[in-house]
C-alpha cells in the first residue's frame, strides 16, 4: 500500500487532528462512563482531573507516533503546539494570564507528559492503564483526602480504550509519508 503524501504543515495538522478529537471534554467523560470508572471522576473536579489526565496521555501517544513517523522539524512543531492545543480542548486557559499558562503548561510537560512518553517511546505501552490509575487515585487523594481506585473492571475497560487510541493514532500516522520542511 502507497503512502499519501503530506507537507510538514499537512503532517502537524494531521497530528493536532489526532490530538483534539481524542480530546474533547464530553467525549472524555463519555468513555469514562462507559469504561465504569468511579462516579468521583464522571463529574465536578474528578472529571476535570481525569479529562487532563486523559489528554496527557493522548497528547504523549500522538507525539511518540510522530516521532516515529515524522522528520523531527514536524515533531518539535507539534510539541511547540501544546499549549494552543491543550487550551482548546479545556478551555480552562486564560491566555490574558501568560505567566499562569506557562505555568500551567509546564507543569502539563513535566508532570504527566514526562511520564507517559518514555513508556510510548520504550513501546511499554501496557504500562500507561496502570500509571494512569495510580496517576488519578493520587490526584484525587490529594484532592480530598481520599479516592475511590478504579476497580479491575473498569481499570480492564480503561486499558483497551487505551489499546485502541495507541493503535489509531499509530496506524493513521502510519498511513503518511511525511516530508520535511
């Protein structure tokens, strides 16, 4: 099978694709819900944790995939995106506030993107359901005290959403040769 051909601007807008429409917020507690994850993350500040956590773990797929199938100009251009990207899909940055969405940002790419992309880039992927879950139950501990885990059923549910994200976005970035600037 042929490669479609892609500029690097076509190749960084096919990946912010990827990014946004593994993204949206409804969609997010949607596939929690139907993966049965505790009702303390289907709503209020739960949700919004596990939708930020849900994002990182898409926006590390989609940069691990380019990295793999992208010259490395399409790859830093992506990640120069996260911000715009990660301010679409939440809506919870200020852009008037450029010091609290550096801050934010940052604390994005170093907190639970650092953590996810080296499980992507070492394809150690089965590991991401696990941290994930831990990643949660601590921020919603923190949180309030105290947090429901996600019980083995819908830690199982979670990690084949999670299995079928990894391999769309991989088998769609796949599909395209993606040329350098």
């Amino acid at each position: 099978m042929s490669k479609k051909q892609l500029s690097a601007a076509q190749g960084l807008e096919a990946a912010c694709i990827l990014f946004q429409i593994n993204s949206k917020t409804a969609d997010i507690i949607n596939m929690a819900s139907g993966a049965q994850m505790p009702e303390e993350y289907l709503a209020g500040p739960g949700a919004e944790m596990f939708c930020a956590e849900w994002r990182a773990f898409v926006h590390a797929v989609v940069t691990a995939a380019i990295m793999q199938h992208a010259p490395n100009t399409v790859f830093l251009a992506y990640l120069r995106q996260t911000g715009h990207l990660l301010a679409a899909a939440s809506g919870n940055f200020d852009s008037a506030d450029e010091e609290a969405v550096n801050a934010a940002l940052n604390a994005f790419v170093d907190g639970p993107f650092a953590q996810y992309m080296p499980l992507l880039a070492q394809e150690q992927q089965a590991q991401c359901p696990d941290l994930f879950c831990q990643r949660l139950a601590v921020q919603a501990a923190n949180l309030r005290g105290q947090a429901t885990p996600p019980d083995d059923h819908a830690k199982a549910r979670l990690a084949a959403i999670m299995a079928m994200v990894i391999s769309a976005v991989w088998d769609k970035l796949e599909q395209y040769d993606i040329q350098a600037d």
